[in-house]
C-alpha cells in the first residue's frame, strides 16, 4: 500500500475514512468542513456537539460519516498560520500523524487526507504539501496495509504538486517511442557481465558499496528475511520480481549503468521500449531513490504500484 495524490472531492471518494480540517468546537465553518456539516445533517451535527472541547491543537477524533462516501470522518485541528513562528509545522505533522494513528486504531484499510491547513488556516501550500507527504510517507513505511490518498483541489496545489513530475513528464514525451529500443552503449561491459547470475551481481554489488549487513539492505528494500534468504539460497530456482529487483537497486542506490546489467539478470530490462521503462530508466539516469514517489508515478502513467514481498509464493513473515 502507499500514497496516492489526486485531484478529487473528497466527499464523493470511496474510502473508508477522510479526513477533516476542522476547529475546536467542531463546527463547520467553511470549505469541505461546512460540507460536510451541510451533507450530514442534524445527525451529524448531534454527534458533533457531543465531542465538543475534546479535541485540541495536532490531535485527532473521529465521527460517523453522514450522506458521503466514507464511513468515517476523522476531525483535525492546527490554529490559524502566523508566520510560523508558534510551532505550526510541528502542529501539522502531528495532525497528519495523529489522524493516522486513529484510522489504524479503527481499522480503516483506506484514508483520504484533503491538504491540512493549506485553505482557511493559511498555511503555505509548498510547505504543507511538503509536511503531508513526508509524514504519510514515513508513517507507511512502519504501517503499510492502509492506502492512503492525498486529494488536492484550487489550482495553486495543483501546480505545486505537478512541479515536481515535470522533469519525468518531459522525459516520457521525449524518450517513449513504440518501434525504438535502448541504444545501450557499454556493449562490452554487458558482455562482460553476461555470465554473472542475478545473485552474482547483487554480492558483488553489496561488497562494492559496502552494504555487508544484509538486515539493513533487505529492511530498507522492503524485502522480508525470509524472502531474502530464499532468494540467497544455492539451490534457489526461483526468478525475482520486479518488485524485487526495484527495491535491491534502490536500496543499493544504483547508477544507471549499474542497474542495467542488474535488471538484464534478473530478465528485465530499462530502457525505453515503453514508459515502464522509461519511468525506471529516468529514476536511475537522475539517481532518484524514493520508492513511494515512482510508485505514485507509476499509478499517475496506469500501472500498478511496486508493493509486495519479492518471491512470489512466500507468505512467511520475519521473526
């Protein structure tokens, strides 16, 4: 599971929770929080009052939803912005990671977060887009059966938040064509690493870059030891996934050119033969190692996100 950044309403996306910039006294004042109170009626409102003092500055309490998509609405509180000068950043990532935390507790699987104080509260979008990010980010990195999805609206966020794709966009447009494959140009060298095995490559990788403790190498690919391990053993005939393959380079912090060869073992390829490619191809080409933001891109271009343990067939979980 992971993050996703759309441009929706929230009120009409399908998730089991969304969440709500609210205030104090938990009256809808203004913008999706007024909505919300318009749509949910004397019901909503009732449930509202009840609440009322509970909640404060970075935390968090839910209510049941009323005549919206979800189930529940989790209600968030951060002051007006001045400056930010009285803790307002460290107010937001609690909101965010507070809110997180109680839709773990109500075993919701999918979230949607509008972007926290960006509206009414005046916060600065780049910086707000930055805190959320961040702090759903690292929160899914310890819990991640839950999707979670950021939704956007006004065209100011919007901008901010395409910003940051443009240069891949660019790439894509320039690169992909059907008929025209990968000029590789270090012939020799993949040659020269034809005999290597996928496991080959990868000891003589970790030697190189000195990641000798394989704990931290496969925790910070997403791999489990016990997939790890399997696909270590001699008598291993099992072929990596992508998934696999993605989070060792990644975690290895591969350059281009060593993620080729590295790919090839494993009977992959990067190049630009399609925009799968493309996309992994410019990750590498500008060293970019966040597996959260591809996966994001790979959903924004129709495929699906890298998740999952590497061998497939290996439900066992580490000790």
């Amino acid at each position: 599971m992971g993050l996703t950044i759309l441009y929706k309403d929230i009120t009409k996306f399908p998730v089991d929770a969304i969440v709500n910039s609210s205030n104090p006294f938990l009256i809808g004042h203004s913008g999706v929080d007024k909505l919300l109170h318009d749509l949910g009626g004397e019901a909503f409102e009732e449930e509202c009052r009840s609440k009322v003092g509970i909640l404060k500055p970075g935390e968090a309490i839910y209510t049941k939803a009323y005549n919206v998509a979800a189930k529940y609405v989790i209600h968030t509180y951060i002051p007006m912005y001045h400056e930010g000068e009285h803790g307002e950043a460290a107010i937001l990532r609690s909101c965010y990671r507070k809110s997180l935390e109680l839709a773990s507790e109500l075993d919701v699987k999918s979230l949607a977060f509008p972007l926290i104080a960006a509206g009414t509260m005046q916060f600065p979008i780049p910086q707000a887009l930055e805190i959320a990010v961040v702090t759903i980010r690292e929160y899914l990195q310890l819990y991640s059966d839950m999707e979670v999805y950021l939704l956007l609206h006004g065209s100011a966020a919007k901008a901010i938040a395409d910003s940051s794709v443009e240069g891949l966009d660019e790439y894509i447009k320039k690169s992909f064509s059907p008929e025209k494959k990968i000029d590789y140009t270090d012939l020799e060298q993949m040659l020269a690493n034809k005999g290597e095995s996928f496991i080959d490559i990868l000891n003589r990788y970790m030697r190189e870059k000195g990641k000798d403790k394989p704990s931290e190498l496969y925790k910070n690919a997403g791999i489990s030891k016990s997939a790890f391990s399997k696909l270590q053993s001699p008598d291993n005939q099992h072929k990596p996934s992508i998934e696999t393959v993605v989070g060792l380079a990644f975690a290895l912090k591969l350059t281009y050119e060593e993620a080729v060869p590295f790919f090839n073992a494993a009977g992959f390829a990067l190049g630009n033969s399609s925009k799968y490619e493309i996309i992994l191809t410019y990750y590498f080409m500008n060293k970019k190692y966040d597996i959260w933001e591809l996966n994001e891109q790979l959903l924004k271009y129709g495929y699906k996100k890298l998740v999952g343990n590497c061998i497939a067939g290996d439900d066992e979980e580490d000790d």
